[in-house]
C-alpha cells in the first residue's frame, strides 16, 4: 500500500471515529445530561470537558486535522473535500463555537441560579454546533473512504 493510501485509510477511520464520538453527544449524551437537574447535568458535563482532553483524543482530533491538510495538498479532489470538511466542519466549529461555551460553563459553580440560566441556552447551543462537527466528520470519512 502507498503513502497516500495509508494516510488516507488514517484520515477515513480517524474521521470515522470522531463523527462517532459528536453522533453519540448529539444523539444520547446531551439528552440525557439535559434529563437531569440542571446542577446535576452542569457538573456531569463539566466532568466531560474535562476529561476527554487527554492525549489520545488530543492526538486522533488534531491528527486528523493535519492529515486532512497534507491529503487536501497532495490528494485526489475528494481528499480536498474531506480536508476542508473537518478542518472548518471540526477544528474551526470547536475552536470558535463549543469550547468557548465549555470554558464558560466550567467557570460557573454548578449550584447556582446563573449555572441554571446559563445551562438551558448553553444545551441548545452546543448541540446544534455539535451536529455540524458530526455532519462534518462524517462527510470528511465518506470523501477519503471514496477515494
């Protein structure tokens, strides 16, 4: 198998499992933290934010960022598609919509009357955006696997 084929197979998976990480959040993990008590939900999606920053996902959501650029440069048109697709779909969407909100929810004590206003608007928000970054990451995995 080539350089290309492999990083791109990398990209397809890599793609793959991130749409299944935002499928899963937009489909049953916001819903169910939306279920709960408003303390109780800002404090389990607290707990979320902060660990899921480990190196691995770290590694797998940047990695296939960078992948989607080197493959968009020496790629077919499709690769093109996919790069851009979770460049802006993903990185772009996370950096500039869903941490800034998740730096603001964790900056608020869970048991309060600001948390809870904060909390409603917030599950709107960050779900809708979510499921652009899931929209997104699952096009980028079509466009390499058709490749």
């Amino acid at each position: 198998m080539d350089a290309l084929r492999v990083l791109t197979v990398a990209a397809a998976v890599g793609g793959g499992l991130m749409a299944g990480i935002f499928f899963a959040f937009s489909v049953f993990v916001m819903r169910a933290l939306a279920s709960l008590p408003a303390e109780r939900g800002i404090a389990a999606m607290q707990a979320l934010n902060r660990t899921i920053l480990t190196p691995l996902f770290l590694l797998l959501f940047l990695g296939v960022g960078v992948l989607g650029a080197v493959l968009a440069v020496i790629g077919p048109p499709s690769c093109l598609v996919g790069g851009a697709l979770y460049v802006l779909g993903v990185l772009v969407v996370t950096g500039a919509r869903n941490v800034p909100w998740n730096n603001e929810l964790d900056a608020l004590a869970p048991n309060t009357a600001e948390a809870a206003d904060y909390w409603a608007g917030y599950l709107r928000r960050w779900t809708a955006w979510n499921h652009v970054r899931t929209v997104a990451s699952t096009g980028a995995a079509v466009a390499y696997v058709v490749t």
